[in-house]
C-alpha cells in the first residue's frame, strides 16, 4: 500500500512541475515576459486543490478535472 501512495505522489509531483513549466512557457510566448509568466505560473499554483489528495475512494483524472 505505500508503495502504491509514494507511487501516486511522484506522479503528482511530476505532473504539476510538468504543467506549470508548460504554463509558464506559453505565458512568456504570449507576453514575451518573464516576470508576468512567472505570475500566472504562480497564480496556477495557488489554485491547486489541497483537499483532493485525501480522498478516500478512487477517483478517476476525468472525473477530477470535471470537478
């Protein structure tokens, strides 16, 4: 079972780097600034829901974005 939740975190982990670099290139494309794609990077990250990891039950990516 830990295995299974260390497993779940990495791929958390790696998937919110991997979506807020992405974020912060297409950011810096459009405005072709650094500090302002640096900014919505950051505000992305600060609209991460904290609660989600907890849940008991399975949820599904699909559905979770739904939410």
């Amino acid at each position: 079972m830990a295995a299974t939740k260390k497993r779940s975190l990495v791929k958390t982990i790696t998937w919110r780097v991997i979506a807020t670099t992405d974020t912060f290139i297409l950011a810096w494309l459009f405005t072709s600034d650094e500090v302002i794609a640096a900014s919505i990077a950051g505000l992305e990250l600060s609209l991460i829901h904290i609660s989600e990891p907890t849940r008991q039950e399975a949820i599904s990516y699909a559905v979770f974005c739904l939410k």
